[in-house]
C-alpha cells in the first residue's frame, strides 16, 4: 500500500472511531498524516512527497499499533508522539502538561502586538506558562527581551525545562513556580496568559481527549474566570507603565464580558476570529 493510501484509511479508521480533534489538528485527515509520518520517521511535511513511497509490512503494523492506542486510549496524538507543533516550532510535551495550541503563538509570529511594545519592553511574563511554549516563541520573536515562565504546576514546569534547554534559550528564560502572581513581583513590559479559563458546564460536556489533560489547566470555575478575575485584580501592580497584557479566554468571551462590564479591551484578529484573544491596557485595568 502507498503512503498517501494508508493516510486515507487511517483517516476513515480515526473518523469511524469518533476520536475528538482539536490538539494539534482539526480533522481526521490531518490527525491521520500526522501519526502515519510520524510512525515512519518522516517529516511532517513530508506528505506529498512521499504520498507514493510504499509501505511495508512491518511499518503497517507500527502504523496500526499507534493508531490502535490513539484510538483505544483516547490520548491526544502529541501525547503519544511526545511533540507539538506551533507556528513551525517543535516542543516536547507530555502528560504532566496541557498540549499547546495557543492562539497566542500566531500572534507573536506575525508581529500583530508589535506596535503595542516599544524599546522599554524588555521583561515578558509568561503565565500559566504549561511546556513553555509560549515562553519560547516570545524569546524568538523578541531577541533583546528576559523572559519569566510561571506556572503552579511543579509538573508542568518540569516539561518546559525541556523546551528551554532544547531551544537553547536557559540564559533568557527564567522558570518560575508561581500560585497566579503571588510570586512575580514584576514589574513586567508584556504579561502572556493562556490561563485556565473553560466553563463548568463546558468542563462536563469535554471529550474524552481533553479529560487526559491536566483539569487544573483548563477548568475555570463556573463561568470560566475564577483565574481571570484574580489576575486582572493582581496585574496592574506587576505592570510596567505602559505595559500591556495579552490574554487567551477561548469561546468564553459572553463570560468575559458579562463578568468585567465596561473594560475597555482590544479584541486581536486570530485565525480563529476576534473572540479568543484580547488586549488590555494598564491604564483600562487600574
């Protein structure tokens, strides 16, 4: 069987399954290419060109073991892979932290809070930092910044070590184990937060593939804010005078709203709309 044949088969096996999406890919295809390659040693981009190479017993029956615990298991396919993939940059990550899929990362890629920074922004806080993703891409994308990585999760810190030093970034990121803010006096020029912010109801109704993440990284109280309320009461004595905050909230924007009326916000562009990141301003938050 072709390469490309057995991506195909794979896809109507993980579609026939009812496997849930979302931690890296959004559909079956692409879940499928991404266990198939990666099962045989080859790139992830790879797919057209090899779409004829030949697979042979041996890889098939590899093939099949790895999408018989993807199934079987209902673990995300970076668990398994022990990689994630954002805005083409590779990051350990396992069990002990939530699979990255930060929209943030798309905007620190393209530059699109750029023109809210200046020269003064030299010291970046990543909050709810999980593997460190983050923390990475906002070292790449600022070269001349310090960046701190916090997180509560003594386990998820652990895992971004490994990301620091696989990105050889240990001299400008600092890991940091932190209850919120309690332990980061700042003062901070960019605060980054993809904090735990889903619904309790939306909680209950996750597939079985969010359930394998940690619940202290996604659950948000009843209505999603429990972290954020604290963190937009504890950030403006952590900020810089012109420093501005970048925060992820997911489909929880009605929340967000309904719990922080008349907050002034700047809602940022993403590839999935104007509804999961938002901007704030020390000045619209003191």
């Amino acid at each position: 069987m072709k390469l490309m044949a057995r991506v195909e088969a794979a896809a109507r096996q993980l579609e026939a399954a009812g496997v849930a999406f979302g931690h890296g890919t959004s559909n079956s295809f692409d879940e499928a290419a991404w266990l198939v390659l990666w099962s045989l040693g080859l790139p992830l981009d790879a797919l057209d060109e090899q779409a004829d190479r030949e697979i042979d017993d041996h890889e098939d029956h590899e093939i099949a073991a790895l999408l018989g615990e993807r199934i079987a298991t209902r673990k995300p396919a970076a668990y398994l892979t022990r990689e994630a993939w954002l805005q083409g940059v590779a990051f350990y990550v396992d069990e002990r932290a939530i699979v990255p899929r930060s929209f943030i990362a798309e905007l620190l890629a393209e530059g699109s809070i750029d023109s809210w920074l200046s020269e003064r922004t030299t010291r970046v806080l990543d909050l709810c930092t999980g593997n460190g993703s983050l923390a990475v891409l906002a070292a790449m994308a600022y070269p001349d910044v310090q960046v701190d990585a916090a997180d509560i999760s003594a386990d998820a810190l652990e895992v971004a070590q490994i990301n620091v030093q696989r990105h050889g970034l240990q001299e400008r990121i600092r890991l940091l184990a932190s209850d919120g803010l309690t332990a980061l006096p700042g003062p901070y020029d960019l605060i980054l937060c993809n904090p735990p912010y889903v619904n309790a109801q939306s909680m209950a109704q996750l597939p079985a593939e969010y359930r394998a993440e940690p619940e202290l990284a996604l659950a948000g109280g009843d209505d999603g804010m429990d972290f954020i309320r604290a963190l937009l009461r504890e950030a403006p004595a952590r900020m810089a005078e012109d420093a501005v905050l970048v925060l992820e909230i997911g489909n929880e924007r009605a929340h967000f709203e309904a719990a922080f009326p008349g907050l002034e916000a700047v809602w940022l562009e993403t590839s999935a709309g104007e509804d999961q990141v938002l901007l704030l301003t020390k000045d619209a938050l003191s």
